[in-house]
C-alpha cells in the first residue's frame, strides 16, 4: 500500500466515525460500501500485478536479459476515465509488454464501463491485436478479471503474455 492509499484509507475511517457519530446511517452504509470495495480493488489488483511480475521472473532465469519496472503510483486512461493505480513493464531489448491497473478515485476520474470494479490494461508494444482489455467484475462469490471477451483471467492466460514476450 503507498502513502496515498494509506491517508485515504485513514481519512475514510475518520469520515465513517464522524457519520456514525452524527447517526448519518446512509452515510455510514456508503463510506462502508466504498471501503469494502476500495479493499476488493487494491486485493484484486495487487493479485494481478504480482502474477505478472512472478512469471517475469521466472521467464528472466532462462532471459536473464528481461528487464522489469514498477511505477506506482500510476495514472493511464480508459475510455474517458482516468484510472489511478500501479504499472508494471517487462522488456526484452525491443519488445515490450506493460501491464497497468487501477481504478477511479476521484468523481472527476469518470467511471469505468460495464459496472466494473477496475480496470487493467495488457499492452504488447507492436504486437496490438494480442492487447487485453480487463475488467474487475463482480462474481458470485468473489470479484475476477476477465477480458474484453469475457474470458477469466488466470494464471495460464498471464503466462501467455509472458511467452509471447519472451518468444516473439
């Protein structure tokens, strides 16, 4: 968790006991909703990233030309939106794979299509018709990345990308 998600959350407790306190129950029920599914985003997300990054690394001990960054925090847009989140590049001499994810957090952000949670980018440089666009959906259970196809993501999806990174 960085420094900035660190004061929204404090702030974000401090707001649902100032409600609580005022006996704002609707407020208190939104901050709540909004926290819980602030927890599902940053969860999910960490998730998808930190997959990415373990199959980097795994492809660098046959690659160990491979190189890998992280930026966070990082702002990309989707749509009209403006997503905050983390970005993650893979690189092998040219050929790049970035991986970014986040979600809206301000009301000028805008919103992400398809009532998603968040949102996440697999960008191929020169390679576009293996770009993935996800979405955080709502699942019975718990919440999933899918793509624009509606496909789950999982594992063997991530190390798809990999490989076609490290063997294009």
């Amino acid at each position: 968790m960085n420094e900035l998600d660190s004061t929204w959350q404090h702030l974000l407790e401090s707001a649902i006991q100032n409600a609580e306190v005022s006996g704002r129950t609707d407020i208190v029920e939104y901050l709540r909703l909004k926290a819980s599914n602030d927890l599902l985003r940053t969860t999910a997300t960490r998730w998808l990233l930190d997959s990415f990054l373990e199959a980097a690394f795994e492809a660098a001990r046959t690659r160990p030309a491979l190189k890998i960054e992280r930026d966070e925090p990082y702002e990309f847009a989707r749509g009209s939106g403006r997503m905050e989140g983390s970005r993650l590049i893979i690189s092998l001499g040219v050929r790049c794979l970035e991986v970014r994810a986040g979600w809206p957090r301000k009301p000028s952000s805008g919103i992400i299509r398809g009532n998603a949670l968040a949102a996440a980018d697999v960008v191929h440089f020169g390679l576009l018709r293996h770009n993935s666009l996800l979405s955080l959906t709502r699942g019975d259970t718990t919440p999933f990345w899918q793509d624009g196809d509606k496909h789950a993501v999982d594992l063997a999806f991530i190390a798809q990308h990999i490989a076609l990174l490290v063997e294009a």
